[in-house]
C-alpha cells in the first residue's frame, strides 16, 4: 500500500471523505470537502519534486492540508518532506511529501489540524437572526 492509499483511506474511515476529482487535464488531482460547508481540507496529486524547489529529476505524490497560522507553518516548513502549499496560499497552506520522507502517523496528526481549522461553523438556520432577533434595523414608513 502507498502512503497516498493510507491517507486516502485514513481520510474515508476517519472523516467519511471520498477524493473528488475535479480536473479532467490532471486526472490524479483529487481534493477533499467537508460534507457540512464542503471547503476543502486536503488535496493530493503528483509533480516534479523540482516545483517545490529540490534540485532533483523525479515525481512525486504530495498532499496539501490548511494549517491554522503562519507560525505554525513556518515551524513546519523546517521539518523534511514539508514546503510552503504548492498552488496554494501559502500563507497557511502546506505541501506534504507522500514518499515516506514524513511518517504516517505525523500526516495523519497533520490531516486531523486541517480538517478541523477548516471545519467553520454553518451560520445559523434562522435567516441570520441573533437570539430570534433580526439584525436589520426597522424602517420607518
């Protein structure tokens, strides 16, 4: 089994999350949606280890995960196997080699992070009212 496999399936028996793929020019690239708000919280695919600033000639599969600040991805971009999220805001985002250079258990810690910072909360179901109270002011007739 391929790390890309053991995150796919840590994905689906973890968060019920099945890959979709949007690209019909990269049919590999797939991304993962929260089923509630449907943001994104994972998305994998494969390129030249080359685009992500490593003088070498081979591809590699990645997975790219939101982190919640820019501190945290900086500590994390120190560590091997992880870069600034590629075609992504890298402000937040990260790149995650699935090649073994970072090890299960630390992907799936990291994939846990991204599913909950992008887990935000579905406004209310009571058309944007505060405590049954609308927020616009009354007009005068």
């Amino acid at each position: 089994m391929t790390f890309k496999d053991e995150v796919f399936d840590y994905i689906k028996n973890q968060y019920g999350a099945d890959p979709e793929y949007l690209w019909m020019r990269f049919p590999d690239y797939a991304v993962f949606r929260h089923k509630s708000n449907r943001k994104w919280f994972a998305f994998t695919g494969s390129l030249s280890i080359r685009k992500l600033g490593v003088d070498e000639d081979r591809t590699v599969d990645i997975l790219n995960l939101k982190m919640n600040d820019e501190m945290t991805v900086d500590f994390l971009k120190s560590q091997a196997g992880i870069f600034p999220g590629y075609h992504m805001s890298r402000g937040k985002w990260i790149t995650v080699l699935l090649d073994g250079t970072v090890q299960i258990e630390n992907i799936r810690t990291l994939i846990d992070e991204s599913y909950r910072v992008t887990n935000i909360k579905i406004k209310a179901k009571n058309g944007g009212k505060k405590n049954g109270k609308s927020n616009t002011a009354k007009r005068k007739p």
